[in-house]
C-alpha cells in the first residue's frame, strides 16, 4: 500500500488510540510542547481502566488529570525533569524521578534500562513520501519508537516538518490522532537588572564566530539579547527557542564559521511561539536530532569556541553546583546542563558559563555558599566548572586551587555577604 492508502487505515479517535495501551505499560512522552494533548487528555479520562501504566517525559508542560495524586495505581508520571506540572508531585513523592545526563537517556531506552512499550508524540502532517516529523522534540522519542510495540502520533498541521533525524514513516505507525489545536506558547522569561547584568558580562566574553549552547531561563536570553551586533554566531544546542530566532532574524547567526556542521542549526527540542515553530519548518538552515546526538559532548566539543551558557540555584567554594534541588528537595533536573559544561572543556576555544543572581528571597541569602545545603543535588561537578557569573562579575576557577576558587567566587558574592564568607572560609582552614 501507499502512505496515501494507509493513513486512513491507521486514522482513529483518541479514545480508539488509547486502548492500544496495556496493563504495567510505559508511555514514553516528548519533551516540553511534544506532548500531544488529545492523547493525553484521553488517557486522563480513561486513567481509572488502566493498572501500572507508567507516562515518562523529561519536561511535563502541562497538569493533565493523569497527573493525580488518588489515581497513580492506575498511571503513575515518571519525571526525568521536574517542572511547573510536576514538581509538587515530585516534592511529595507521588511522581517518580529517575535520574539521568539528557544525552544518555535514549542509551537507556535502547539497552532497556528504561522502558517503552508505546510512545505518544506530536508530529508534522505526512509528507508525499510517508514522513512525519516529531520536531518539536525528537529528544529521546526517536529511540523510543525504535523500541516501542506501538507508536501513536498526534498529526497537527500547526507542528512543523523540519529536517534532520526527526522524521518517523507510516509503516512505524500503530494509529493516527488528528488535531488542530495551535502548539502551546511558552513565552520568554522575565529579564531584570540582575539578569541584564549578568548578560552582559558573558556577552562581553562572546567572540564573533562562537557556537551557542544557550538553556532555559531569564539569565540565557539576557545574554542571547545582547549579542545581536555579533557576526557569524554558529548555533549547537538542546533547544531552539525565540532568542536563537531574534539572534538569526539580527544577522549574528551564520553557521558560518562552525566546524562541526558548518551551515547548520542543531537542535533537538523546540520551546517558544507560533512564529518560532513557523520559522522552524522546512527551514533548510535547521536540523532536529536526537538528544544522544546534539548533547554527546564529545560531538558538540566538535565546534571550536563553543559556548555553553546555563544556570544554578547554589554554588559552593568547591565550585560544585546544585542546579536541580533545594536541599533534598528536587526541583527541576540534570538536564543538558552536565552535557554541555563537559562540552564546551573540550571544545578548542570554549567557554562554559555558569550563571546566578548572587542571592535569593530579597538579597537574605546568598546563593555562593561554604558547602552545598545538605542533600543538594548536585548537577556541575567542581571538576567540570569553569566561569561562574553573577551581576557583580566573573570567577574563572578551572584549574584553580580551593583557596584561589574562594577567593574568586567571593569576590562575586553580594557584598553584603563578602565579610561572612572569608569569616567561614577562614574557619574551614582555606584562608
């Protein structure tokens, strides 16, 4: 048969595509707006038929029904990143987390260490050939669907075909859910003085030609709005949002001047408005691959002068960094911050910032601290750290002793902070 002739065969209702689903099943789910609502929605609704179903995604955008604390017997989420959907859930113990580096995570699902029986994705509208694309997050999906007994895709003509390893055939697909609901706008995050500042002094140390790894968060697209007077910019990251969009549509962005793929944009998931998932699709200057291939930080070390731009909750005179926990309280997740700090040390030329506001709660805590709250997690190990930034400036620590790191990093501290800080530093024997 023909893609043509198929798709109408595999064409069903979303309550029809989820009893494709089976008792001690787990769901493997895209990152972030990958998520497909119909499914879901209906999965939700069904939630009480099912026993020990299992829905695991790195970034839960939003709080469907499943997503109950009464109903886990039934489906149970598996958080490999907490957000705003999941992480009361984690907090209290009723949504697992399974630890993890990003760019391991489809490893894991190939050697079966994590499960995937069915996945649910959003996708592009096939094309003549029989393709969709899964663009908004090719991630860990694309191993997940090599694995999976059934694989149903959420066809949306508001999600767009993008080029790349993201595309799944007809004949990989069990059943086919149509919708047309607009993909979900997740809008840029608050920047003010403090994230302006701290911007600035990493855009400062940005060379023309660089390659951009650029995360999530007010400090990221601070920076990403400074560089726009910069000339050949290369992009390699995890994900593709509107700040990476501002900075082509300024003309910083060539891809130019990238030796690992020189001319194009690699990206494995997609966060931002309708105009960015507009300007990703069929946009030849733009590659979606799975998270194994953007986030091997030996692949992306690749591109001389790469830069790596993340952010931390809490750093301590080590330089280690808790960036997913308050305490043992979990918070968000490892993501592809580790990934690409071990990236951009092996990049010729690279730089990896790890940026903070230099308190918390009003200036009455400081967020540089002598040791880690106990039971932090922690995410950037102290070998691994190389700048730390905060609005009162840089600390370069890579290949740095205990004591010249305190120094450092207390030099970037909130002044009002500074004097308590040598006081601890010299009681711990450092000074």
């Amino acid at each position: 048969m023909t893609p043509q002739q198929l798709y109408p065969k595999k064409r069903m209702t979303p309550t029809d595509a989820v009893r494709l689903v089976r008792n001690g099943d787990t769901i493997i789910v895209p990152t972030g707006v990958g998520e497909p609502p119909a499914l879901l929605t209906a999965l939700s609704e069904r939630r009480r038929d099912f026993s020990d179903v299992k829905v695991s995604q790195i970034l839960a955008m939003r709080k469907y029904d499943y997503i109950d604390p009464q109903t886990v017997d039934h489906v149970r989420h598996v958080a490999f990143f907490f957000g705003g959907a999941t992480r009361a859930g984690g907090q209290e113990g009723w949504i697992d987390f399974i630890p993890n580096y990003f760019s391991e995570i489809p490893h894991q699902i190939e050697r079966g260490q994590i499960a995937s029986d069915v996945v649910f994705s959003m996708a592009s509208p096939m094309d003549a050939h029989g393709f969709f694309a899964i663009s908004l997050g090719a991630d860990y999906t694309m191993a997940a669907i090599a694995k999976a007994r059934a694989v149903v895709l959420e066809v949306n003509p508001n999600v767009p075909f993008a080029f790349g390893n993201c595309l799944v055939h007809i004949s990989q697909v069990a059943a086919l859910v149509e919708s047309d609901q607009p993909v979900l706008e997740v809008g840029l995050p608050k920047i003010g003085p403090v994230q302006e500042a701290i911007g600035k002094y990493v855009a400062d140390m940005i060379d023309d030609g660089s390659t951009l790894q650029i995360g999530y968060g007010g400090i990221p697209d601070a920076v990403v709005m400074q560089l726009t007077h910069k000339h050949d910019l290369g992009i390699h990251t995890e994900m593709i949002g509107d700040g990476i969009m501002t900075l082509v549509e300024s003309g910083a962005v060539t891809n130019r001047r990238k030796n690992y793929l020189p001319g194009k944009m690699i990206a494995t998931f997609a966060l931002g408005s309708q105009k960015l998932y507009g300007f990703m699709d069929r946009n030849p200057a733009l590659e979606i691959h799975p998270v194994s291939f953007t986030n091997d930080p030996y692949l992306a070390g690749q591109n001389d002068n790469l830069v790596a731009i993340n952010a931390t909750l809490q750093i301590d005179f080590q330089g280690q960094c808790g960036s997913e926990s308050l305490g043992f309280s979990p918070y968000s997740g490892t993501g592809g911050q580790a990934d690409f700090v071990r990236a951009a040390n092996l990049s010729r030329g690279g730089k990896a910032f790890i940026v903070l506001p230099s308190t918390a709660k009003n200036d009455t805590i400081s967020r540089i601290v002598p040791t880690l709250t106990p039971g932090t997690h922690v995410t950037t190990s102290k070998n691994d750290i190389n700048y730390v930034v905060t609005e009162y400036g840089v600390a370069q620590l890579r290949g740095k002793s205990m004591k010249q790191r305190t120094l450092e990093l207390i030099g970037i501290a909130h002044p009002n902070f500074r004097a308590e800080l040598t006081e601890q530093a010299k009681r711990m024997r450092i000074l």
